[in-house]
C-alpha cells in the first residue's frame, strides 16, 4: 500500500477546470487508489480542503457529481484516507523548512504526519527545490509522470 498526498491540482482536474481528458485521468487515478488499496492523505483546515467542500458544492453537471460523489467516497473512507490535524503536524526538517513556500507548508506536514510515500505535485519549481537539498526525505514526482506509470500498471 502506498500512501499519496497530492496538491490541488487533482481537485482542478476532477472538477473539469482543466482540459476534459485530466478529469477522467483524476478520475482514474482515484479509482486505481481504491483497487490498489492505496491511501491518500490530507490536511484538514487547509486551501486543499476547503477547496475541496466548495467544488464539491458546485458540482452541476453529470461528470462533475460523478467526481465528487467518487472523492467523497474516497475522502470519507477511513481505509483509504489519512487525515491529518493541524495539532498533530510534526515540525518540517531543516534545512526543507525554510525552502518550502508558505503555500505548500501543509502538504509537508501532510506528508510527514501521515507517513507518505509520494507527494504529487505539478508545480515544477518545488520539484527542483526540493530535489536540490540534500536529505530532504521527501519523494515528489510531477502530475504527468505519476498519472503515466501509475495508470501503466
């Protein structure tokens, strides 16, 4: 089982605000998470998680309640889903720390709180960064590399 914790960009794509071929690939990337017994990982009290409730709100159109029901699903399973409080985040490692963006903090924290395997990002810049320092500790992989190998399976 490996556990993920991925930035906002799965929200973007399930939710169709992205080309239409990203909401099935997000689609499929939870559905995969389900059959591998997989995990995801979030933060509660985060951009991530209130974006999440506010774009499940709006869901209008059959595709878009299809993810939404589908991420619930997931979301509210506590066999594949690791919630992290705030009060439980460990402190970030230096010298990562200072490197992170203030934005992205919670996705650390995630990922060191709930023992992840592999942050999914598509930010490009935090990839470099991160891969830059020495003893990071953290596996980050781009949103394009991920949904190929992990949908290649």
């Amino acid at each position: 089982m490996t556990c993920f914790v991925f930035n906002e960009w799965l929200l973007h794509d399930l939710f169709g605000e992205n080309e239409v071929d990203a909401q099935k690939s997000a689609q499929d990337v939870l559905k995969k998470v389900v059959v591998k017994h997989d995990r995801i990982a979030f933060m509660l009290g985060t951009s991530w998680t209130k974006k999440t409730w506010d774009l499940m709100k709006k869901a209008k159109d059959d595709k878009t309640r299809s993810a939404s029901k589908l991420l619930q699903a997931i979301l509210y399973n506590p066999e594949i889903t690791r919630i992290v409080h705030l009060k439980n985040a460990q402190p970030i490692p230096q010298p990562l720390a200072d490197q992170i963006p203030p934005d992205d903090l919670y996705l650390f924290q995630t990922y060191f709180a709930a023992n992840v395997d592999a942050l999914i990002t598509t930010d490009r810049k935090l990839l470099k960064t991160i891969d830059a320092i020495q003893d990071a500790n953290v596996v980050i992989r781009l949103k394009q590399d991920f949904v190929k190998e992990y949908l290649g399976d």
